[in-house]
C-alpha cells in the first residue's frame, strides 16, 4: 500500500539518510521533511532535485507549533519523529528550551497525529533516557512516557505509537570518532576515563532497524537494537596508534557506561535474536499479548540489564578500522584523512 510520510527533524543526519531509503522504496508515494531551518531544506534539495524526487516535499516548522503541525500532517499515514534538542550542556544552560522542544513537542506530534488519523507513529529515544542522569536524558524518558502512553487514547482514530532507542551514532555530529579524527593531528587524544564504553550504530543500521520496527510495531513498545560495543580506549588506539591518550576526567551529565535497558525495565522486556522490546508498564488501551505478537521472542531473565559494559558483542581493531574509513569518506574536505592501510595494520 503506498503511504505518506513525515519525518521531523528530517534534515538532520538521521533524516537525511532515512529520506534517501524511504525515496526509494514504492510503498511511499510522498516523503515530507519537517524542520525549522530553511538553509539545510535548501541544501538537501540540492542532494534530492525536483527533477529527480517528486514525491519529496519540505515543509518549514517547528514542533513547538501546534497549528503548523496540524496542517503539515494532513493527509500523513505514517510519522518518524527525530526532531530534539540533543546536545546535553546546551540541554543542562537551557532547560525550558529542550523541555519545550523534546517533552512539548512531543505531546503535540501526538495529539497532531491522533486528530489527523495518522496510522503509525514512531519516535526515536535515546539511550541517555534509561536511568537518565542529565536534563537531555530525562526530557527523552518523559517523551518516550508519553508516546507509550498516546495509545490509550488514540481512541477510535487507532493511531499506534511506539518508541525506538538505541546508542551513538557512528560519524554524527559530535561523535566520538570525528572528535578524535580531529584531534590526531595533534598527536594527543583526549578521554574522559579510561574505563568508559559506549555502544555504536551506523545511520544505516538505524534506518534499517526504524525501517523494521514500523512493519512490527502494534502500538506501545520501545525497541531496543542489538548492537555491538566498544571501548573508547580502543577507539583512540585504532584512530591514532601513534597518539598520546590524556584522561581529562568525566564531564557532567555523562555516564560511564551506557544502559539501554535497565533491571527494573528488563522485567517487562522481551528479547529476539536481533532486538528486544520494552512492553508498556501500564497497557491500558488493548491489553495485547506482546511475546505472542512478537514472534519467537522470550522474557529477559531477572536481574538482566543491557548495558555497553556487560554487551556480549564487541568490536575488534579490524571492525572499528572498517568503521573510522567510513566516516572519513564524509568528512568535510579540509579535515586531514587516515591513512587507509595504516588504519587497517591496527587490527
């Protein structure tokens, strides 16, 4: 069936590559970009021409406006929100600018998409919400809340809400690998603490897993990926095998380790070979037996948590190498490139 599709905060790094995908693909007759600033509309349209992309339309707006996204998400089956407020500090100087933005913002997607008859609307989270020991990470745990919670009344629109969370980004803004790649010229990286992990996905295995949890999804879960992990010591060793590594101490509002599924929230998670789901605290719309949805899925044992420092899976020096030449394909042109064999050598 083909559908419309809005994605928020489409021209952002996640946006952009979730365009490139759904652009494609026939099920979507339209693809609708919503964000607030009109240069990165331009220049995206730059990278997807009117001759080539009809169906994809930009629509300028911010989500703190009701009014602009009711009329944006006429006619919209299906919406991705990836619109936030993302940095952390500046989350931490501006407190009621991110809660308008991630807490606001959400709550009016949803009533914007319940009034409008979307069919299926999912969010994208962060791991910062579980246990979150920053003002970024708490407004994210309150916007998931209200997403779960949108489906119990939704009503007889029947609109589904589900959640999708999942770690670092591999080469977005203010990643760790173009921080370092930044840095290497200098010949010292900086870290924060030496014993710190972090999980890490490509945009593409981003898409791919939004992509999959909209087909799964029933209205209510929070999708959790199964990515691998890696040391951030690791990292800086394969980037620049012949830099200094200096400890700088942790930074306010930065964890150790990250946590994407939390004991208490394990009680109620089921796991698959390629992902878990986090089955609402209080299903009060449909009652739905999620482990008979889910097929092949099982509870998560007591006590589990998924965590960076406890993952099964890891990166070795030959993955993180392969991952580095990628992101240095899409640096800006004057930041200085890797050597590609010396790189690989570090495995």
């Amino acid at each position: 069936m083909s559908r419309t599709l809005m994605i928020t905060g489409g021209t952002g790094s996640f946006g952009r590559e979730f365009a490139q995908r759904v652009l494609r693909d026939p099920n979507f007759r339209k693809v609708v970009v919503f964000s607030r600033d009109e240069l990165k509309q331009f220049q995206m349209r730059q990278d997807f021409p009117l001759s080539q992309y009809p169906q994809l339309r930009f629509f300028l707006g911010d989500v703190r406006d009701r009014e602009r996204l009711y009329r944006a998400l006429d006619g919209v089956d299906v919406v991705v929100h990836a619109a936030a407020l993302k940095q952390v500090p500046a989350a931490e100087y501006n407190p009621l600018e991110a809660i308008k933005t991630n807490i606001l913002g959400a709550a009016n997607i949803i009533d914007a998409a319940i009034d409008r008859n979307v069919k299926k609307v999912i969010a994208l989270s962060t791991d910062k919400a579980a246990n979150p020991i920053n003002l970024y990470g708490a407004t994210k745990l309150c916007s998931d809340k209200l997403f779960v919670a949108a489906n119990s009344y939704s009503g007889s629109h029947q609109t589904q809400f589900s959640v999708v969370r999942y770690g670092n980004v591999v080469g977005s803004r203010g990643s760790v690998i173009p921080y370092f790649l930044a840095q290497r010229g200098s010949g010292v990286l900086t870290i924060t603490d030496a014993r710190m992990t972090r999980f890490l996905i490509t945009l593409r295995q981003g898409v791919d897993f939004v992509l999959q949890c909209l087909e799964r999804m029933q209205g209510g879960e929070i999708f959790v990926p199964k990515i691998p992990s890696v040391k951030v010591t690791d990292l800086a060793r394969v980037i620049g095998p012949r830099c200094k590594q200096e400890m700088i101490g942790i930074r306010p509002g930065e964890k150790l380790h990250e946590v994407m599924i939390s004991q208490d929230d394990a009680r109620l998670t089921l796991e698959t070979e390629d992902m878990f789901a986090i089955q609402p605290t209080h299903d009060y719309w449909t009652h739905k037996d999620y482990a008979k949805i889910l097929k092949g899925s099982r509870p998560c044992p007591d006590g589990f948590s998924y965590a960076s420092d406890t993952n099964k899976d890891w990166l070795n020096d030959k993955q993180i190498a392969d991952l580095v030449i990628q992101v240095e394909k899409h640096l800006p042109p004057d930041m200085p490139k890797a050597d590609e064999p010396r790189l690989i050598q570090a495995s």
